[in-house]
C-alpha cells in the first residue's frame, strides 16, 4: 500500500516543506518509492498476485478497490518509480525543482500512475488514467514554453474525446455484468463479435491518442515542444506507456472476441505510424520535435508487436516500453541541456558543442545508440523480438517496420551530429553538471543491464504475460 | 586451463584494456596507454594460439542465458572450432602488429586514450562476432564493430575543416550497414521459426542430418537475408559505397577494420553458414554474380582515384567481390585463405600508405607524391611486396589465394574465369600505378615538405617488415597440391576440415593440365602488366591529370561512377522531400486543421457561454472533473 500513499504523501508534503529544502525533499521522496518498489521486486514470487487490497462489498458504484500487482504491474510499477526519481534528478538544476506546486504535480502524477497499474478494477483503473492527465497538463500550462495554450487546447481535446470514448465502453460493459468491475470477473464475460468490438472500440480510441497512433498523434510533437522538460518525460516516459499497459492489461483480455476484427488495423496504422514518424523526424529542426516524431515511430512498434499474440511479442513490448521510457528521459534531458546552456535548441543553428563538453557528448551517445537500438542496449532486444514477431505474422509489414532501423540511424545520428559536432562555435557551454551525469549514468545502465540480460526483466513479467496470454486465447476459441 | 575456461578471456582481455583506457586513459602518458592496448590484444593472440594447438572437437562455453521465454532461448555463449579460432588468431595477430604501429602513429593526438579504448572495444566486438556460437552473439558482434567503425570513422570530427564530413562519412557507413542488418533480422527472424534455434550446430547439425528440413523457398529467403546482412558489412554491390568514404578515419584504422577484419565479417557469416548455402544453389549463383561485378566494377573505379587511401578502399571492395565469387562457388575454404592473406597484404598496404603520408605531413594525394623510394626505403621495400602479393606475383601469397578462387572458377564456367581474370589484371594495374607514381619519378611537393620527409620511426617499421614476410610467405598455409604432395599442401582446407561443421567436402579442383595452363595464363597476365606500368608511370614518368581534365571512361573512374550521385537522388533527396511534405500537409494542414477547427469551435462556444465559463484551460479540467463527477453520479442514481 505505501508504494501508493507515499508519492501521496509527498506530493503533499511538498506543498508545505520550506523553499531551501524542498528539492532535496522531493528527491528523497521519490528515491523511498524507488527503494520501496526495489523491495516489492526482490520479495515477488514470478507467478503470484501480491493483494494489496480488496474490499468484496461493492458499496460505491459496483467498485471493489481491488489494488495489487502482479509481475506486468510490477515492471511498470518500479519503471514508474525510477523514471520518477530521475525526472526529478534531472530537473534538479532548473528553477522548478524549488517550485512546490511543481513537486507537488510530479508526485501526484507518480500516485495516479501507480494507481492505474494497481488497479484491478476497470472504475478505478479509469479514475486513475483521468487523474493523471491533470498534473501533466497543469504542469505544462503553468510551467510550459510561451504560446502553449492553443497547443494544449488541442492535446486537451484529444484526451478528452478518447476518455470519453473509454467511459462509454466502460459504462457498457456495466451492463453486461452482474455487478463488478473487478478485472477477474470482467475477463470472464463472454461477448458477442459485436458487443466486443462496441467495447473495444471505445478502449482503442482512448489508448491510440495516448500512445499515440497515426493519425491521433498530431496533439503529440506540440504538447511535447511546449511542455517543460519534466512535463515532455512525464508524457512520454510514463504516460503512454500506461496506454501500452492498457491494452495488454485490459484491452485484449476484456473483449478478445473483437480482435480478429481490429488486429490489423491496429497493425497498419501502427506500421504508418512507424515509417511516418521516422520519415517526419528526419527533417525537423527543433531537437525536441525530433525527439517527439521518433516517440511515434517506436511506439508504433511497440503497438504493432502487441497485437501479435505470442509471448516473445508480448516480452519484446515490455522490455521496448521501458528502453522507450528510458531513451525519451535520456535525449529530452539531451535537449534540455542544450537549451539550459544556450536558450535555443534548433539543430540549424547548434554545431561544435562535443568540444566543448567532452561529457555530454559521451552520455548523449550511449542514449543515442540506446535509441537506434545497438546490441547491449535494452533496445536491441526490444527491436529484435517485435520485428521478429511481426516479421513472422506478415512478412511485408515486419519490413516496412523494419525500416526503422535505418532510418532511425538517419534522424538520430543527423539531430546528434548536427548540434555534437561542425565548426567549434565561440559560445560558452559548460560540461554535465553531477546530477546531469548521474541522471544519465543511471539510465545507461538500466539500459546496458537489460541490454546483456534481459532475462532479468522476462523472469518477473514473463507468467502474467503468459497468463493474459492464455485468458485471450481461451475466450478467442 | 581447459579450452571453455580459455574463451571467454580472449574477451576479457581487450575489454579490460579498453576500460582502463576509457576511464583512466586521460591522466595516463602515451606509453602506457598504447602498452596497455596492445598487451590487451597481444595476451588473446597467445591465449588463441594455445586453444589452436589444443583444439581438437568443436568447445562450446555457455556464459549465461541471455532469454528464456520457453520456445525463444538465447545463450550467451562461445564457440571453438578451427574456424573461429583461425578467425581469431587473424584479428589478434593483425590487431596487435596495428596496436604498435598506432603507437607511433597517433603520438601526439589529443585523443590518444579514446583511440585505443575504441581500437580494444573493436578487438573484444570483433572476437564476439568471430567466437559466439549462435547468430544471436554474432550480432552483437556484427553491431559492436559497425559502433567502432562508426566512432573511428569520425574520429576526428573536431577537424576545423573537414570534422562535419568525417563524422557524415561515419554516419553513412553507419546507415547503410543497417539497411544490412535488416536483413539479418530478418534471417535471423526465419531461422529462430523454421529451426527453433539460433546455434550454428543446431541448425548446422539439421541441415546436414537432412531430416525434417523447411522449404527450398525458405532456406533460400534465409541465405538472401544473410547475404544482404553480408553486403552491408562487407562492402558489395548495392551497398559498398561506405567503405571509401570510411578512409576518413586514421590510417591505422583503415588497415584493421576496413581492409583486414571487420570488413570480413560478411564472408565469415557466409563460410558459417556454408550448410544452409550448399541448399540453395540459386543464392549461391546470385553471391557469385554480385561478387564478380563488386569485384569488377570496384577495380575499374580503383583505376583512376588519385587518394591513396582511396585507391586502397575500392581495392579492398573489389578483393571482397573477389571473395565471395569464391563462396558463390562453393569454396569456402579457399574464401577463407584469401581473407587470410588479403589481411596481411592489405593491413601492410594500408600501414605503408600511412608512413606515406605520415612522411608527407598528412598529405594523401598521389599527385604531390613521386620520387619516395630513395627517402623512405623501409616503407618503399614492404609496399612493393604488399603491392606483388596483392598483383599475383607469382610464389608471393596472393597468388596462391587467388589462383586457387580462378581454378575453381574456370571450373564452373570459362565465362566467370574471364570476368576473374579481367578484374585481377586491373588489380595488377591500378597497384602497380600507384606504386610507380608514389615512389618512383620525381618529388612533387613544395621543398619544405621534401625537406621534412622521413622514415617512420621503429614502432611503425617493425609492424611493416613483420607483415611483409607474412605477405611473402602466407602461401604456405594453403599451398596447391599441383607441384608438392604430402601434408604441406591445402594445410588449412583440411584444417577447417576437420572440425568445422560443413566444410569437409570442397569443390572440383581443375585437372593438371588445365592447371598448368591457367598458372601461366595468371604469371602472364602479371608479367605483362608490370612491364607496361614500368614503361608508362616509371620511364615515361606519366604523372595523374587533374580531375577536370578526364573525359572518356577516365573520368567515369574518377568520378567512382557516380553511386553516389545516384543515392543521392533516387533515395535521400526523395526520403527528405517526404519528410518536409508529410510535415507540411499531413501534420499541419489536414490533421492539425480539423483539430484547430474543433477548437475553434469550442473556443467560440466559450465566447457564447463566457459567463459561466473562465476561458482558461484549467477551466476545461474542472469540467471534465464535474462531469466525471456527475457521471459516478448517475449511475449512483440508477442503482
């Protein structure tokens, strides 16, 4: 339970601790949560559910509270944690880590975050999903770049018309049910073709904007340009991977009935979305926008290899979502740098900076070789699996999926050559400062360990993987 | 120590070494660094030698499970048989002669330790993609090398000048390497579905058992996406056009990774994957071709460059076309005799164009050169070897290597043989040209740099002469079994032989007689050749025109035919157009229109209702939280 009450606790505590202290505060708060998350991970048993918590009078709404987490939940629980603490690390040098109403929105984008892997009820899993939306986007109003608003009008829009979307499909699998939510009952349900796709339908719509999808991602490169940088992390390293979690955790088991129907349409617009990002970011002239296409791109796949019932697939989009969180945390933190350093970010008028901080450009390397996944980095694995796996289910799509591996080279290496190296420009650009290196230490090991062994990560998520695996495939015959 | 305790140290050793000079190297002095280096690389070539002479059965040495997900299961493992430890016994000994010759040539770099940490990080990734015993581990190799040959490349992208276009030339040779591996995921992809595994004795063992075996069609998808794999990394027709451009990175670079081992590590996948070629005689037929017109087109454009780094690249491209006509031909042994000896010859070419242009002052066009061979006597006595081992000079080792891949040849079709025979005579010429016009004639540079010229100092003559007797005599280690018989002959075809899973059977040698014939036709075809460049580029004294001045084929030569001319508009300016109109029409215009329209709309609607609404944003989230509020609501009532 304290792995929910503690970012609880501090997201308010940061409201009240003294301007002075208030980011060493913050950071011890989130490293508890880390060591908190550590603990739950070397105590877990691979196949068991931990309850956290259950209440089987359905006093409110039909909800049963069911809390707790399993060996998927927890992957995502500990990413939660750490991508949190080095949110935080990294954000440490700006003058919003002293902000209270800052620290107090991190932390209760952490609660709402870990609140939606814990759920195992649909209720409460969208009461979580719609309460992590709110810190995100005040966090961006308030803290974001100028003109924002029309930006994040727009993002506002399409979350909303996507939870909107999912609360009708929520509210219609209420009234197929006896009366719960509670996710082991719900999975039970055996649905026509075409209640599972009215139910389906809603949770897709609702999950394609959050990752996002092609063509539901154009709120996407804006609200992450102009979001601050601990915002565009938060979005990108957390958020859509709560969507990627949806659809694994409740999308297919709940109505796997309709997914003949969607598989491939999820598949092709995922594939668009993955040569179309790629192609996209080639161009772009602000490091963040490149950054932000090149999220699209690598979630296509990961959305892509989900659809692919296998559980090689399903192990290689775990092991993608957290090499994707730690690669959006690295190159953002990247970008953010340069423009601490120089006010200015657009690859145009960057060049020379590797001599300058010799550091930075070793640490923004390994990020960038993280992101084209090389072997002996998370990534690699990641790549290899859904490739693998779509490349099998049809050939011609795992190709054209395939293609990011080049052009990821081609966006990565321009957008790092271009500002890394050139002409030695007379402007003045200290090096990594310490929490900058350890920010960046931390992520790369995180991805090198995964990168040489993940089997570390497969161990723990591997029987829940096998186990949704099984709930799909039984009600699908 | 047992030969599955001995492997994974041939690792241990450059990674250790590439750590402490990755960490520490900044504070350390020159000597140490490059001592440390070198030792790194030099303890794995002993150590191999030791396994070589153990070695008896095929050793495998399981480190870790890398993934176990039931059906998929990747072992992090080593694999010994005659093969990888030959393999080896190359990337070390080579690796370590360059060691010591960097020493002297980087000194004074301000890179100096990130030189050789990159130089060991290429040795400990080029033994894990020679020493794995599954796929899996020789793309780790495979990716680990392409990141040091991308980094060394680039290595000196501080350059005032020229630094953005070494690390482009990085970058490409990068990108177009990755167009390969995509193949071999590809392949990879097929090979885990059809056989289950990735170990090359599984699938080896089940291709040769011949039980329970997929498809013609399959086996054949598999070798094609291997062979694409192999094209990138090695250099072939459609994407060969990187590795001249990777004469961008220091000299000694060039010689390791770009001519001697990394280089070869397409024609190692294919000679390991010799069991799932021998049943697709169609792919072999197209590796056979592109070879050959690799090997061709690759010698033309070597004809007429004036870098001399740069007449050295197309030649390493056109000797690995050469190559894998052998493997197209079945003779995978041989494939491997040439890489050996293309490895010395190569690697001392490379090193002596470096004391070139370490004695010019960094100067690398053969235009400004002329004359050196009294100057610098030490690098003008190993080029010249190099230069008649790589020509065919008879009893020099390429002619053994390479006679031995046109026997063979003339074997399966007089045609091929020609086309072979064509390429090696444009060899002979292009080397021998720029053997006269570098050292022969007159100096042609201002006189302060004629003054400046010298011989380089002994770390870097020593790893020269070594490589040149290795040039000389490295026939021995497959001598034909023509004019000798006994245990001197094919010494290293029944080498891989023995333990080395599918390469005991070997391809038809042509009769005696033919034999003879084709001996004599290659000593001619040399003799002829360097009697002629002597007379032009030595006694008539013809120095290279200046670029514009080339008409004719000249200039189709010197203009590397325009591949790249063509990429550039066939596939990058396309892919960059797409780029800026997707952006533009797709992002923007349509997408982003209909949204901006619907928040318009919601906006002019907050004008309407203005009274009880903020028109802040925040505004719209205490609404969103009042309606989810008032759905709970609802459905409280209802219940």
């Amino acid at each position: 339970m304290e792995l929910l009450i503690i970012p609880l606790a501090f997201s308010l505590v940061s409201l009240v601790t003294p301007k002075n202290i208030r980011k060493i505060v913050a950071l011890i708060g989130a490293l508890i949560s880390v060591v908190i998350a550590i603990t739950c991970w070397v105590n877990f048993q691979p196949d068991s559910f931990v309850e956290l918590f259950s209440n089987e009078q359905h006093t409110f709404f039909r909800m049963s509270y069911r809390l707790g987490y399993d060996g998927l939940s927890l992957a995502m629980i500990l990413l939660t944690n750490i991508v949190t603490f080095l949110i935080l690390l990294a954000n440490y040098e700006k003058n919003t880590a002293s902000n209270k109403m800052f620290n107090t929105m991190v932390f209760l984008m952490q609660f709402a975050l870990i609140g939606s892997f814990l759920s195992f009820d649909l209720i409460l899993f969208y009461i979580f999903w719609e309460l992590a939306l709110i810190p995100v986007f005040l966090m961006a109003f308030w803290f974001g770049e100028k003109d924002r608003k029309k930006v994040l009008i727009t993002f506002f829009i399409y979350t909303f018309v996507g939870s909107l979307a999912m609360l009708f499909s929520i509210f219609y699998i209420g009234t197929l049910t006896s009366g719960s939510y509670d996710y082991h009952s719900l999975v039970d349900i055996q649905m026509n073709t075409k209640t599972a796709l009215t139910v389906s339908l809603g949770f897709l719509i609702a999950f394609a904007v959050k990752m996002p999808l092609f063509p539901f991602h154009t709120w996407q490169p804006e609200t992450y340009t102009k979001s601050p940088m601990a915002g565009t992390m938060l979005l990108s390293a957390l958020m859509l991977k709560m969507a990627l979690y949806g659809v694994l955790r409740w999308l297919l088991p709940l109505a796997p009935e309709a997914y003949p129907l969607f598989k491939y349409t999820v598949i092709i617009l995922a594939m668009i979305g993955v040569v179309y990002g790629a192609i996209v970011a080639i161009k772009q002239d602000d490091l963040k926008k490149v950054f932000a296409y090149a999220s699209i791109s690598h979630v296509g796949l990961i959305a892509a290899g989900m659809m692919i019932l296998t559980i090689d697939a399903f192990a290689g989009a775990v092991i993608q979502m957290i090499n994707h969180a730690m690669v959006a945390v690295g190159l953002f933190l990247a970008a953010d740098i340069i423009d601490r350093r120089l006010g200015r970010r657009d690859i145009s008028s960057l060049g020379g900076i590797a001599v300058r901080a010799p550091k930075f450009a070793f640490w923004f390397a390994i990020i960038g070789f993280a992101s084209i996944s090389i072997p002996f980095t998370s990534g690699f694995i990641g790549e290899f699996l859904l490739i693998k796996e779509v490349f099998l289910d049809k050939a011609w799509i795992g190709i054209l999926v395939g293609t990011n591996l080049i052009l990821g080279c081609v966006y990565i290496f321009r957008a790092y050559q271009l500002t890394m190296f050139g002409k030695e420009s007379s402007f003045n650009f200290n090096d990594l400062t310490v929490s900058e290196i350890a920010t960046f230490a931390i992520l790369s090991v995180i991805i090198v360990v995964l990168g040489v062994y993940p089997q570390l990560l497969f161990d723990m998520v591997k029987p829940s993987l096998e186990s949704i695996l099984s709930i799909i495939k039984d009600s699908s015959i | 120590m047992a030969i599955y305790q001995l492997l994974p140290l041939l690792l241990l050793f450059p990674l250790i070494g590439a750590l402490i000079n990755g960490t520490i190297g900044k504070r350390l002095p020159e000597k140490i660094i490059g001592s440390i280096a070198t030792l790194m690389t030099a303890i794995p070539f002993i150590l191999a030698l030791v396994i070589f002479f153990q070695l008896d059965e095929p050793v495998k040495s399981i480190l870790f499970t890398a993934i176990d997900l039931g059906t998929l299961h990747l072992d992090v493992s080593l694999y010994a048989d005659n093969l990888s430890i030959w393999m080896t016994l190359i990337v070390t000994g080579v690796g370590t002669l360059i060691h010591i010759y960097s020493i002297g040539y980087m000194s004074g770099d301000k890179g100096f330790y990130k030189f050789f940490t990159y130089l060991n990080l290429f040795i400990f990734s080029m033994l894990i993609l020679v020493l794995g015993s599954n796929y899996f581990m020789l793309y780790f190799g495979w990716e680990g090398v392409g990141v040091c040959s991308y980094l060394l490349i680039g290595y000196y992208y501080a350059d005032e000048n020229e630094g953005l276009m070494n690390s482009k030339a990085g970058r490409k040779s990068f990108i177009m390497n990755r167009v390969g591996d995509l193949g071999l995921f590809i392949a990879f992809a097929l090979i885990l579905a059809n056989f289950g595994s990735l170990e090359y004795d599984v699938v080896g063992m089940k291709m040769l058992g011949g039980e329970a075996l997929p498809s013609v069609f399959i086996v054949s998808m598999i070798t094609l996406s291997l062979f694409i794999g192999a094209t990138g990394k090695s250099a072939q027709i459609p994407l060969f056009t990187w590795l001249p451009d990777a004469m961008a990175g220091p000299t000694p670079v060039s010689a390791l990774i770009h001519a001697a081992t990394m280089v070869t590590a397409g024609i190692f996948l294919m000679v390991r994957s010799n069991f799932l070629l021998e049943f697709t005689p169609e792919i072999k037929d197209v590796i056979l071709y592109v070879g050959l017109i690799t090997s061709i087109v690759a010698a033309f454009i070597a004809m007429r460059q004036n870098d001399i780094k740069k007449v050295l690249a197309y030649s390493t491209v056109s000797q690995l076309g050469l190559i894998f006509v052998a493997i197209g031909l079945g003779a995978y042994t041989v494939a491997i005799f040439h890489v050996t000896t293309h490895a010395f010859f190569k690697a001392l070419l490379f090193l002596g164009a470096g004391s070139v242009i370490h004695a010019m002052g960094g100067e690398q066009s053969i235009r400004k050169m002329g004359g050196l061979k009294d100057k610098i006597k030490i690098t003008h006595i190993t080029f010249l070897l190099a230069t008649l081992a790589i020509s065919g000079f008879p009893l020099f080792s390429g002619f053994f290597s390479k006679d031995e891949i046109l026997g063979i040849a003339f074997e399966k079709s007089v045609g091929v043989y020609i086309a072979l025979a064509i390429s090696s005579a444009m060899t002979a010429l292009y080397m021998f040209r720029l053997y006269f016009v570098v050292f022969h004639g007159s100096f042609r540079d201002t006189k302060d740099v004629e003054h400046h010229v010298h011989e380089s100092p002994l770390n870097m003559t020593v790893p020269l002469m070594i490589l040149a007797v290795l040039s000389v005599i490295g026939g021995i280690f497959d001598l034909p079994g023509i004019f000798l018989k006994g245990n001197f002959t094919h010494y290293l075809d029944k080498l891989l032989g023995t333990n080395v899973l599918g390469l005991d059977h070997h391809p038809a040698h042509p009769e005696f007689n033919t034999t003879l014939v084709l001996l004599a036709v290659a000593i001619i075809i040399v003799l002829v050749v360097l009697f002629l460049s002597n007379i032009i580029y030595r006694k008539k004294g013809v120095i290279p025109k200046a670029d514009e001045q080339y008409t004719g084929w000249e200039k189709l030569s010197n203009k590397n035919m325009y591949w790249d001319e063509a990429y550039d508009l066939l596939i990058v300016k396309p892919i960059e157009g797409l780029s800026k109109a997707f952006y533009a029409v797709i992002d923007t215009l349509i997408i982003g229109g209909i949204v901006q329209g619907i928040a318009k709309t919601v906006s002019l609607s907050g004008d309407v209702v203005r009274k009880w609404q903020s028109g802040k944003v925040n505004g719209y989230i205490f609404w969103m939280v009042c309606g989810i509020i008032g759905f709970i609501t609802f459905f409280l009532i209802k219940i």
